[in-house]
C-alpha cells in the first residue's frame, strides 16, 4: 500500500491540505504529521512525497533505478512530449544525458577554456555596472544575460552584445516562462490538467512561450546548418548535428531536429535562471550581512588581490568564500520542491508499496534545512561549511538545486 496521508476528496484530491499559492509549506506541515514519506492527491493523481535527507538518499541514491524516472510535468508537457533530456525518460534520457556530457566536457565544461570565457563574461557584466555610475540598478537582467551568454557561447558559438534586440527578448521570454510556472495557476493546472486544458488561463500563455523559445532555437539551428563544417564542429549544436547526419539513415535514432531543439531549451532552462537568481539572491544576502561581506572580501584581497582575475584554482585557498557561496545556495533553496520523479517499476520502499508510474516529489528544500545536518537550518551561517580550524568541509545534505 502507498504511504500514509491526508484522505482525498474525490476529484479534488488534496486541494483543501495542499494550497497551490505554498505547497512546499503545506507538505512541511503534512510531514509533521505523517512523517517524513507520505501520500497527496493531486486531483485523482497520487504523490509520494519524500521528505529529509535520508529519505530522499534512500530513494534517489540508494534506489536509484527505481526512482529514476521522469514525473508529470503537465504544464509544459505539451511543449516537451517526451522529448529533449530533462523530460525524457528511460533509454531516450540515458542516450541524450550520456551524450550531452560529453560533449559539454568537449566544448570545455570544467577546464580551463569555459573559465576564461566566464572570466570573459564576468568583465562585460562590470562594464555595464559601472555604466550607472552607482546609480540604483535592478540586476535581475545583468545577471541573467550574464549567465546565458556563458551558455550561448557553448551552445550557439558566439556570446550576444547585451544591447542585442534579438537577446533581450530571449531573457525576457526565458524570464516570463520561470514566472508563469510560478504562478498558483500553473500549479493548479498540474493537478487537474485533464479538465483545464480545455479551457483558457495563463497555461495557454505558458504553452505560447516556450513555443516560441522552440522557434528562436529552430532559428539558431537553421543558422548553423547554413555555415556547417562537419570536420570543424564550432559548438554544441554543431556536434548535434554531426551525430545527426551519422544517423540519417536509422528511424529509431534519438539524434534528430526534436531533441536537438529541446535538449538545447532544456540548458537555457537548467543554467539561466538558477544560477542568476542564486546570485541575485547572494548580493541581497552580503548587503544584508556587511560583517561575512567583509572577511569575503578580505579573503579575496588575501588571496586574489586587485590586478588579477579569480580563478577556478584560487578556491583551495579561499575556505571562507567556498562556504559563503555554499551558504548562498543552501539557503536560497531555488527550487525547494526538487524535481519530479517517477518509479519506473513496482517498487519497495520503507515498507510502503509503490506502483509503477508513481509520481515522487523529493522536497530538496527539507534535505537543505534538515535540523540533523545544519545547526541553523532556518539562518545565514556559513560555519555550516567550515570544520573548527576554518577548513572548507563537506556537508551530505547539501544538494544545489535539485537531485
């Protein structure tokens, strides 16, 4: 049998314990009751949810395969069906995760070429500060083409000048959709997408962003192909499209024009909005704590000085900074709700029973404020992060924006 939880109303589910406008709030309220692995209905449709990080652990870690599908996403859905890599599952999920990393590691994730090009990125950003010479700025969309031009580079070859019509309207398109899947509405209509589909409200409005997301990137790709140097692949669409061609002549091939498109949306959507708001959120927290801003900045002056850039070699000795920014993101909590799996077979779990298809909501937000692992879990304190010599240490609770 499925966990315990509250009883659902026929049709309405969990409606009247489940508020659309805070339903991280009213699982952590649920959890105090049923503890920490329970059931919700949303509409007719049954939830597990996962609540601390042994819990969670459990589940994604230590049964792993069994939880490693990819939950109900309603809202976008109708745009993905399927397709791409962050909503894909089983085979079609293993073959674009397995090769997208590679070549993002081609292209240069995690060596010394996407480090000069953030380094790069980062001094076009203080450019445009100093611009306003200190006047009031919202840095929202500094920040945002920021971090999508470092993805633009990887993904389309070439950066965009922040004054780009074309690329103001990416960001502004990309900041709408994350606003829209915010809304109580969109939440609402995950729970009873049967009936809601056919009538109107914001998810259609939803549905007609990422359309034209869709679109630009057809763009994008249409752009590449007319320049296309098989042997000089320039970057990650271009690698795409080779495996494309290799493949023209099988039906069943994951490399097509649909995944290329998708998987390419699926960066943007992964890279943009999670790390522009875990910056956006880290300034508001240095403003807020003056005192941790300083012993940063002293550390930064210590070790980094005035007349060069940072780099991905200065964090070893830099513990403090490591924390804060540890700190930042555990706390800023961007997406507390985790990301929707799904059991891809009949599965055992705590005693519980759970069918195949069964959704499974990993609350990454209750793993990064688990009392048993975070002294504060509630406060800024990046003492969470440092041993009692001031060395950087690990924490197992600590999971960035999703699992």
């Amino acid at each position: 049998m499925l966990p315990p939880g509250p009883t659902p109303i026929p049709f309405l589910g969990n409606l009247l314990q489940v508020r659309i406008d805070a339903i991280f709030q009213s699982f952590l309220k649920l959890q105090k009751k049923y503890g920490s692995v329970f059931t919700v209905y949303f509409g007719p449709r049954p939830v597990v949810v996962l609540y601390g990080h042994e819990a969670v652990k459990e589940a994604l870690v230590d049964q792993a395969d069994d939880f490693s599908g990819r939950g109900e996403m309603p809202t976008i859905e109708k745009n993905f069906q399927g397709h791409g890599l962050a909503l894909s599952n089983g085979e079609r999920w293993k073959v674009l995760r397995r090769f997208s990393l590679a070549i993002l590691r081609n292209l240069g994730m995690g060596k010394r070429t996407i480090e000069e090009r953030i380094q790069e990125e980062a001094g076009y950003l203080l450019e445009e500060i100093h611009k306003v010479k200190g006047a009031p700025i919202d840095p929202t969309f500094y920040l945002s083409r920021t971090v999508s031009n470092v993805i633009c580079s990887i993904v389309f070859g070439k950066r965009f000048d922040y004054e780009d019509k074309c690329f103001q309207n990416l960001m502004k398109m990309i900041n709408e959709t994350f606003v829209e899947m915010s809304k109580p509405w969109a939440q609402l209509y995950d729970m009873f997408w049967g009936v809601m589909q056919y009538f109107p409200g914001s998810h259609n409005h939803l549905y007609d962003l990422i359309e034209e997301l869709k679109d630009f990137i057809a763009s994008r790709v249409k752009l590449n192909e007319a320049s296309f140097d098989p042997s000089n692949p320039r970057d990650f669409i271009d690698c795409f499209l080779i495996r494309m061609y290799q493949d023209k002549s099988n039906p069943n091939t994951e490399f097509n024009l649909k995944n290329l498109v998708l998987t390419t949306l699926n960066l943007f959507f992964a890279g943009t909005e999670t790390v522009s708001s875990t910056l956006r959120y880290g300034f508001l927290l240095m403003m807020k704590y003056p005192e941790v801003e300083a012993k940063v900045l002293e550390e930064i002056n210590q070790v980094i000085g005035s007349h060069r850039k940072p780099a991905v070699e200065d964090r070893a000795k830099m513990p403090y900074t490591d924390a804060v920014i540890h700190e930042i993101q555990r706390l800023t909590d961007i997406v507390p709700l985790g990301v929707p799996h799904n059991v891809i077979r009949d599965t055992h779990f705590r005693g519980y029973f759970l069918p195949k298809g069964t959704d499974v909501y990993p609350l990454i937000g209750s793993v990064l404020r688990d009392p048993k692992y975070f002294r504060y879990p509630d406060a800024f304190y990046p003492q969470h992060f440092l041993d009692e010599q001031g060395r950087f240490k690990k924490n197992d609770a600590f999971v960035a924006f999703s699992s």
